[in-house]
C-alpha cells in the first residue's frame, strides 16, 4: 500500500474507526485556530536533527513503453537546500515501482523533498472547538506571541483528552500552497 501511495504523493489514516486515502493536493483552510481556543501552551519545533534531513531524491521508476522495467529517474537536486545544509549533498532513496513515466516520477521527488523541508511543527491543546477537525484538514494558526499571523498547516495527529475538561491536542505541520503543481 506505501508504495501505491506513492504514485499519488499520498497517505493513508485511520480515524474514527474508517480509513481514508489523502492524495498528494492543496487543500484550503478549512478554519482557524487563535489564542482564544487555546489552552495552556504551545511548543514550536523548528528544526529536525541534521542526520533526518535530506536535500536531493533518487530512486526508479517503472518504464511503461519497455515493458514495466525498472529504470532510474534523474534525481531531484536542490542546490539551495544543499547550501543550507553546509554545502552536504544528502540523498534520499525514493523508488516509485507503480510510477510509469520519467516525468512523473521527478515531480513526485520534488513533492517528496519539498514536503521533507517543512520543517516547523506546532503542538498546541485547544478547547473543545478543535473538536471539528481530524488529521488531514488544512487550517490557519494565528498566535501573536510567536508572530504567527494566518501561517497555514496540516493536522498531522489529533488526540482528545477526557478528564476535569475535555481538551484537544493538535500537532500541525507547515503546509503550502506550492507543494503541489496546479
């Protein structure tokens, strides 16, 4: 199924006792987090460690006009995330088995890496208004604190917590309008 999903820029959750197939697009806000939903406080990471990070893609692809055999994609480099990385080429393997063109194939390496350098994640516990989210909805975050003004990001995990007042934590990761092609 993760190689399936790969021809999709995808994934696949499990929530609320259903699976769902979240194909590689732009998805709007579907609403916006503030300070008044939030209780307690809010952790901002940055930075993953330098040994997760990658800046160039490599792998195969399956030819469809010689049969499905399997043929390597040019990499996908990004000469601007190696200078951010001090000057460290660092591939990662990306085979796309039930990818059939070239073409395709480089476009989902650049997905996949520039989704790889969306770095910033953001936990924040809510009210009970966080309620109408699941993992996978796009929102907005506003929070004047850390200068963070309608940022957008992606619900990667959600958890509900019973006990004296019902709360729920958010994970959001960064998310962008040019990730996907148009």
């Amino acid at each position: 199924i993760n190689q399936l999903l790969t021809t999709l820029a995808g994934r696949l959750l499990y929530t609320n006792g259903k699976f769902k197939l979240l194909g590689g697009e732009y998805r709007s806000p579907s609403g916006t987090i503030t300070e008044d939903q939030m209780v307690g406080g809010i952790s901002i990471s940055t930075r993953p460690p330098s040994n997760a990070i990658f800046n160039s893609v490599k792998g195969f692809y399956t030819e469809r006009n010689t049969d499905f055999v399997a043929r390597d994609y040019k990499p996908y480099v990004s000469t601007t995330y190696i200078s951010d990385d001090n000057n460290r080429t660092n591939f990662i393997d990306l085979p796309l088995r039930f990818t059939t063109n070239q073409k395709q194939a480089q476009e989902l390496a650049r997905i996949a890496l520039e989704r790889s350098r969306m770095f910033q994640t953001v936990r924040v516990s809510c009210n009970m208004s966080a309620m109408k989210y699941q993992v996978g909805d796009v929102v907005r975050l506003t929070y004047d604190r850390a200068s963070i003004s309608s940022a957008i990001y992606e619900i990667i995990d959600y958890n509900i917590n019973i006990g004296e007042a019902v709360t729920v934590d958010l994970v959001l990761q960064e998310f962008s309008s040019d990730l996907y092609p148009v």
